[in-house]
C-alpha cells in the first residue's frame, strides 16, 4: 500500500500548444522536458522516504508519453488508467478515472504546469501533511494579473493564524475580481479525495474553501510553447 498517491492526467490534447507531440514532452534544457520539471516535486516525495504511487490517466494518442514515464519505474509505484470519457472528457473526467487506484492522501500534479522556489523539494510534501491534518491544502503563487487568473485555478487568500488560507476559489474564472493567487498542486486527506473533481468542475462548489496555503515564488503554465 503506498503511503501517497499522485494523479497525473495526460489524457489532454494539448491544442494551445500546437505541436505535434504532446505538451509535456517539450523540451526545456537537453534531456529535460516539462513532465520532468512537474514531476520533481514528486520525485522529492520518494527521496523523502515515502511510497509514492503515480496515477497516470492518458488516453491512446499518449502512448508517447507513458513510454517516456518509464524512466521512473525505479523512482514510483505507477499505475496508468485509461481516461473513462463516461466520467467525462476534461480534467475532472480524468481525475474520475483515477480515483479508484489511489490510497493514502492524494495529490493532484498536472503535467503542464512547473514550480519555481527556491525550497520546491520540501512544499509538496508540506502540502500533504498539511492536508492531513486540515483537509486540504494547495501549492500556490500569488498572482494580480487577471488575465492569467482566466485561464488557472483562481484563489483568493488571506493571511490566518500566522499562516495562509484559501477564502474562496474557482476555476478558470470569467470574473477574476476578488482572486489574488493561482494553485499549482492540489492535496487532499484520503477521506476528502472523492471531491478532488469539485475542485475543476463547473457549477460545483469548491472544496478547497479554507484549505492551507502553501506559498511558491512562481507558477509556470505551458499551455503554449513559450511558457
């Protein structure tokens, strides 16, 4: 039994990005790709000691991309799912698909979307054992630009009992007034996973209201080439 679970979707087709392979596939430095950068924070889950089982959901034309994952055989416990398109075809769909694999708290890492700290081995792991102890808990950087907040999981944030907090959320929103920050990591105790498709869902209350926040100097998004 693992003591995490990790949900990796790549079962999207990555039309912003417009190349002919997939997204996370691209290349940043020689032998580096974006999966890499978005998986580090994980590999630093397994060097923490910890059984980390990865959750990838694809779908056919990412076979690419699951023969890459094969480097880290020797790193995760992963288990890859077809995405079940009756669950849905977007984000929540595949976290759908997932969630029948996972045990222990799970995290939720997308493949597009890069974390830059300083202290990025140890804020995953934080986020964790903070969601164990409140719920919930998101890997975050503060943000004002509206246009960015558009297209990510808006978060607007204040400071409480010397820490951090979520006051409300939602996702990809049209009125981006009020959200100050974006999440780049989601966390959940294993009791509280079943909601983890609220958090990207439409019409669905968040359940990361209240939810700790672990901060970060700066969340890249490849939604196209140039980051």
């Amino acid at each position: 039994m693992p003591d995490v679970s990790v949900i990796l979707p790549c079962a999207g087709h990555g039309t912003r990005f417009g190349s002919p392979y997939p997204k996370e596939l691209h290349c940043l430095n020689p032998g580096v790709t974006v999966l890499d950068r978005s998986l580090e924070a994980v590999v630093e889950l397994a060097k923490s000691g910890l059984d980390v089982r990865l959750v990838v959901v694809f779908g056919a034309h990412k076979l690419e991309t699951v023969n890459y994952l094969a480097r880290y055989a020797d790193v995760f416990h992963m288990v890859f799912v077809y995405q079940n398109e009756s669950f849905g075809v977007g984000l929540d769909g595949a976290i759908r698909s997932a969630l029948p694999m996972t045990r222990g708290p799970v995290a939720l890492v997308l493949p597009d979307i890069v974390i830059t700290d300083a202290d990025l081995p140890g804020k995953l792991l934080e986020a964790i054992r903070q969601a164990e102890v409140t719920g919930w808990s998101v890997v975050a950087a503060e943000e004002r630009d509206p246009r960015m907040l558009r297209q990510m999981g808006a978060l607007a944030l204040a400071e409480a009992d010397g820490g951090v907090s979520v006051e409300a959320a939602t996702d990809k929103p049209a009125d981006p007034s009020g959200f100050n920050a974006f999440w780049g990591m989601v966390a959940a105790a294993e009791d509280e996973a079943h909601r983890l498709p609220d958090v990207v869902g439409d019409g669905t209350a968040s359940p990361l209201t209240g939810a700790v926040a672990c901060l970060v100097e700066g969340i890249v998004n490849y939604n196209t080439p140039a980051g």
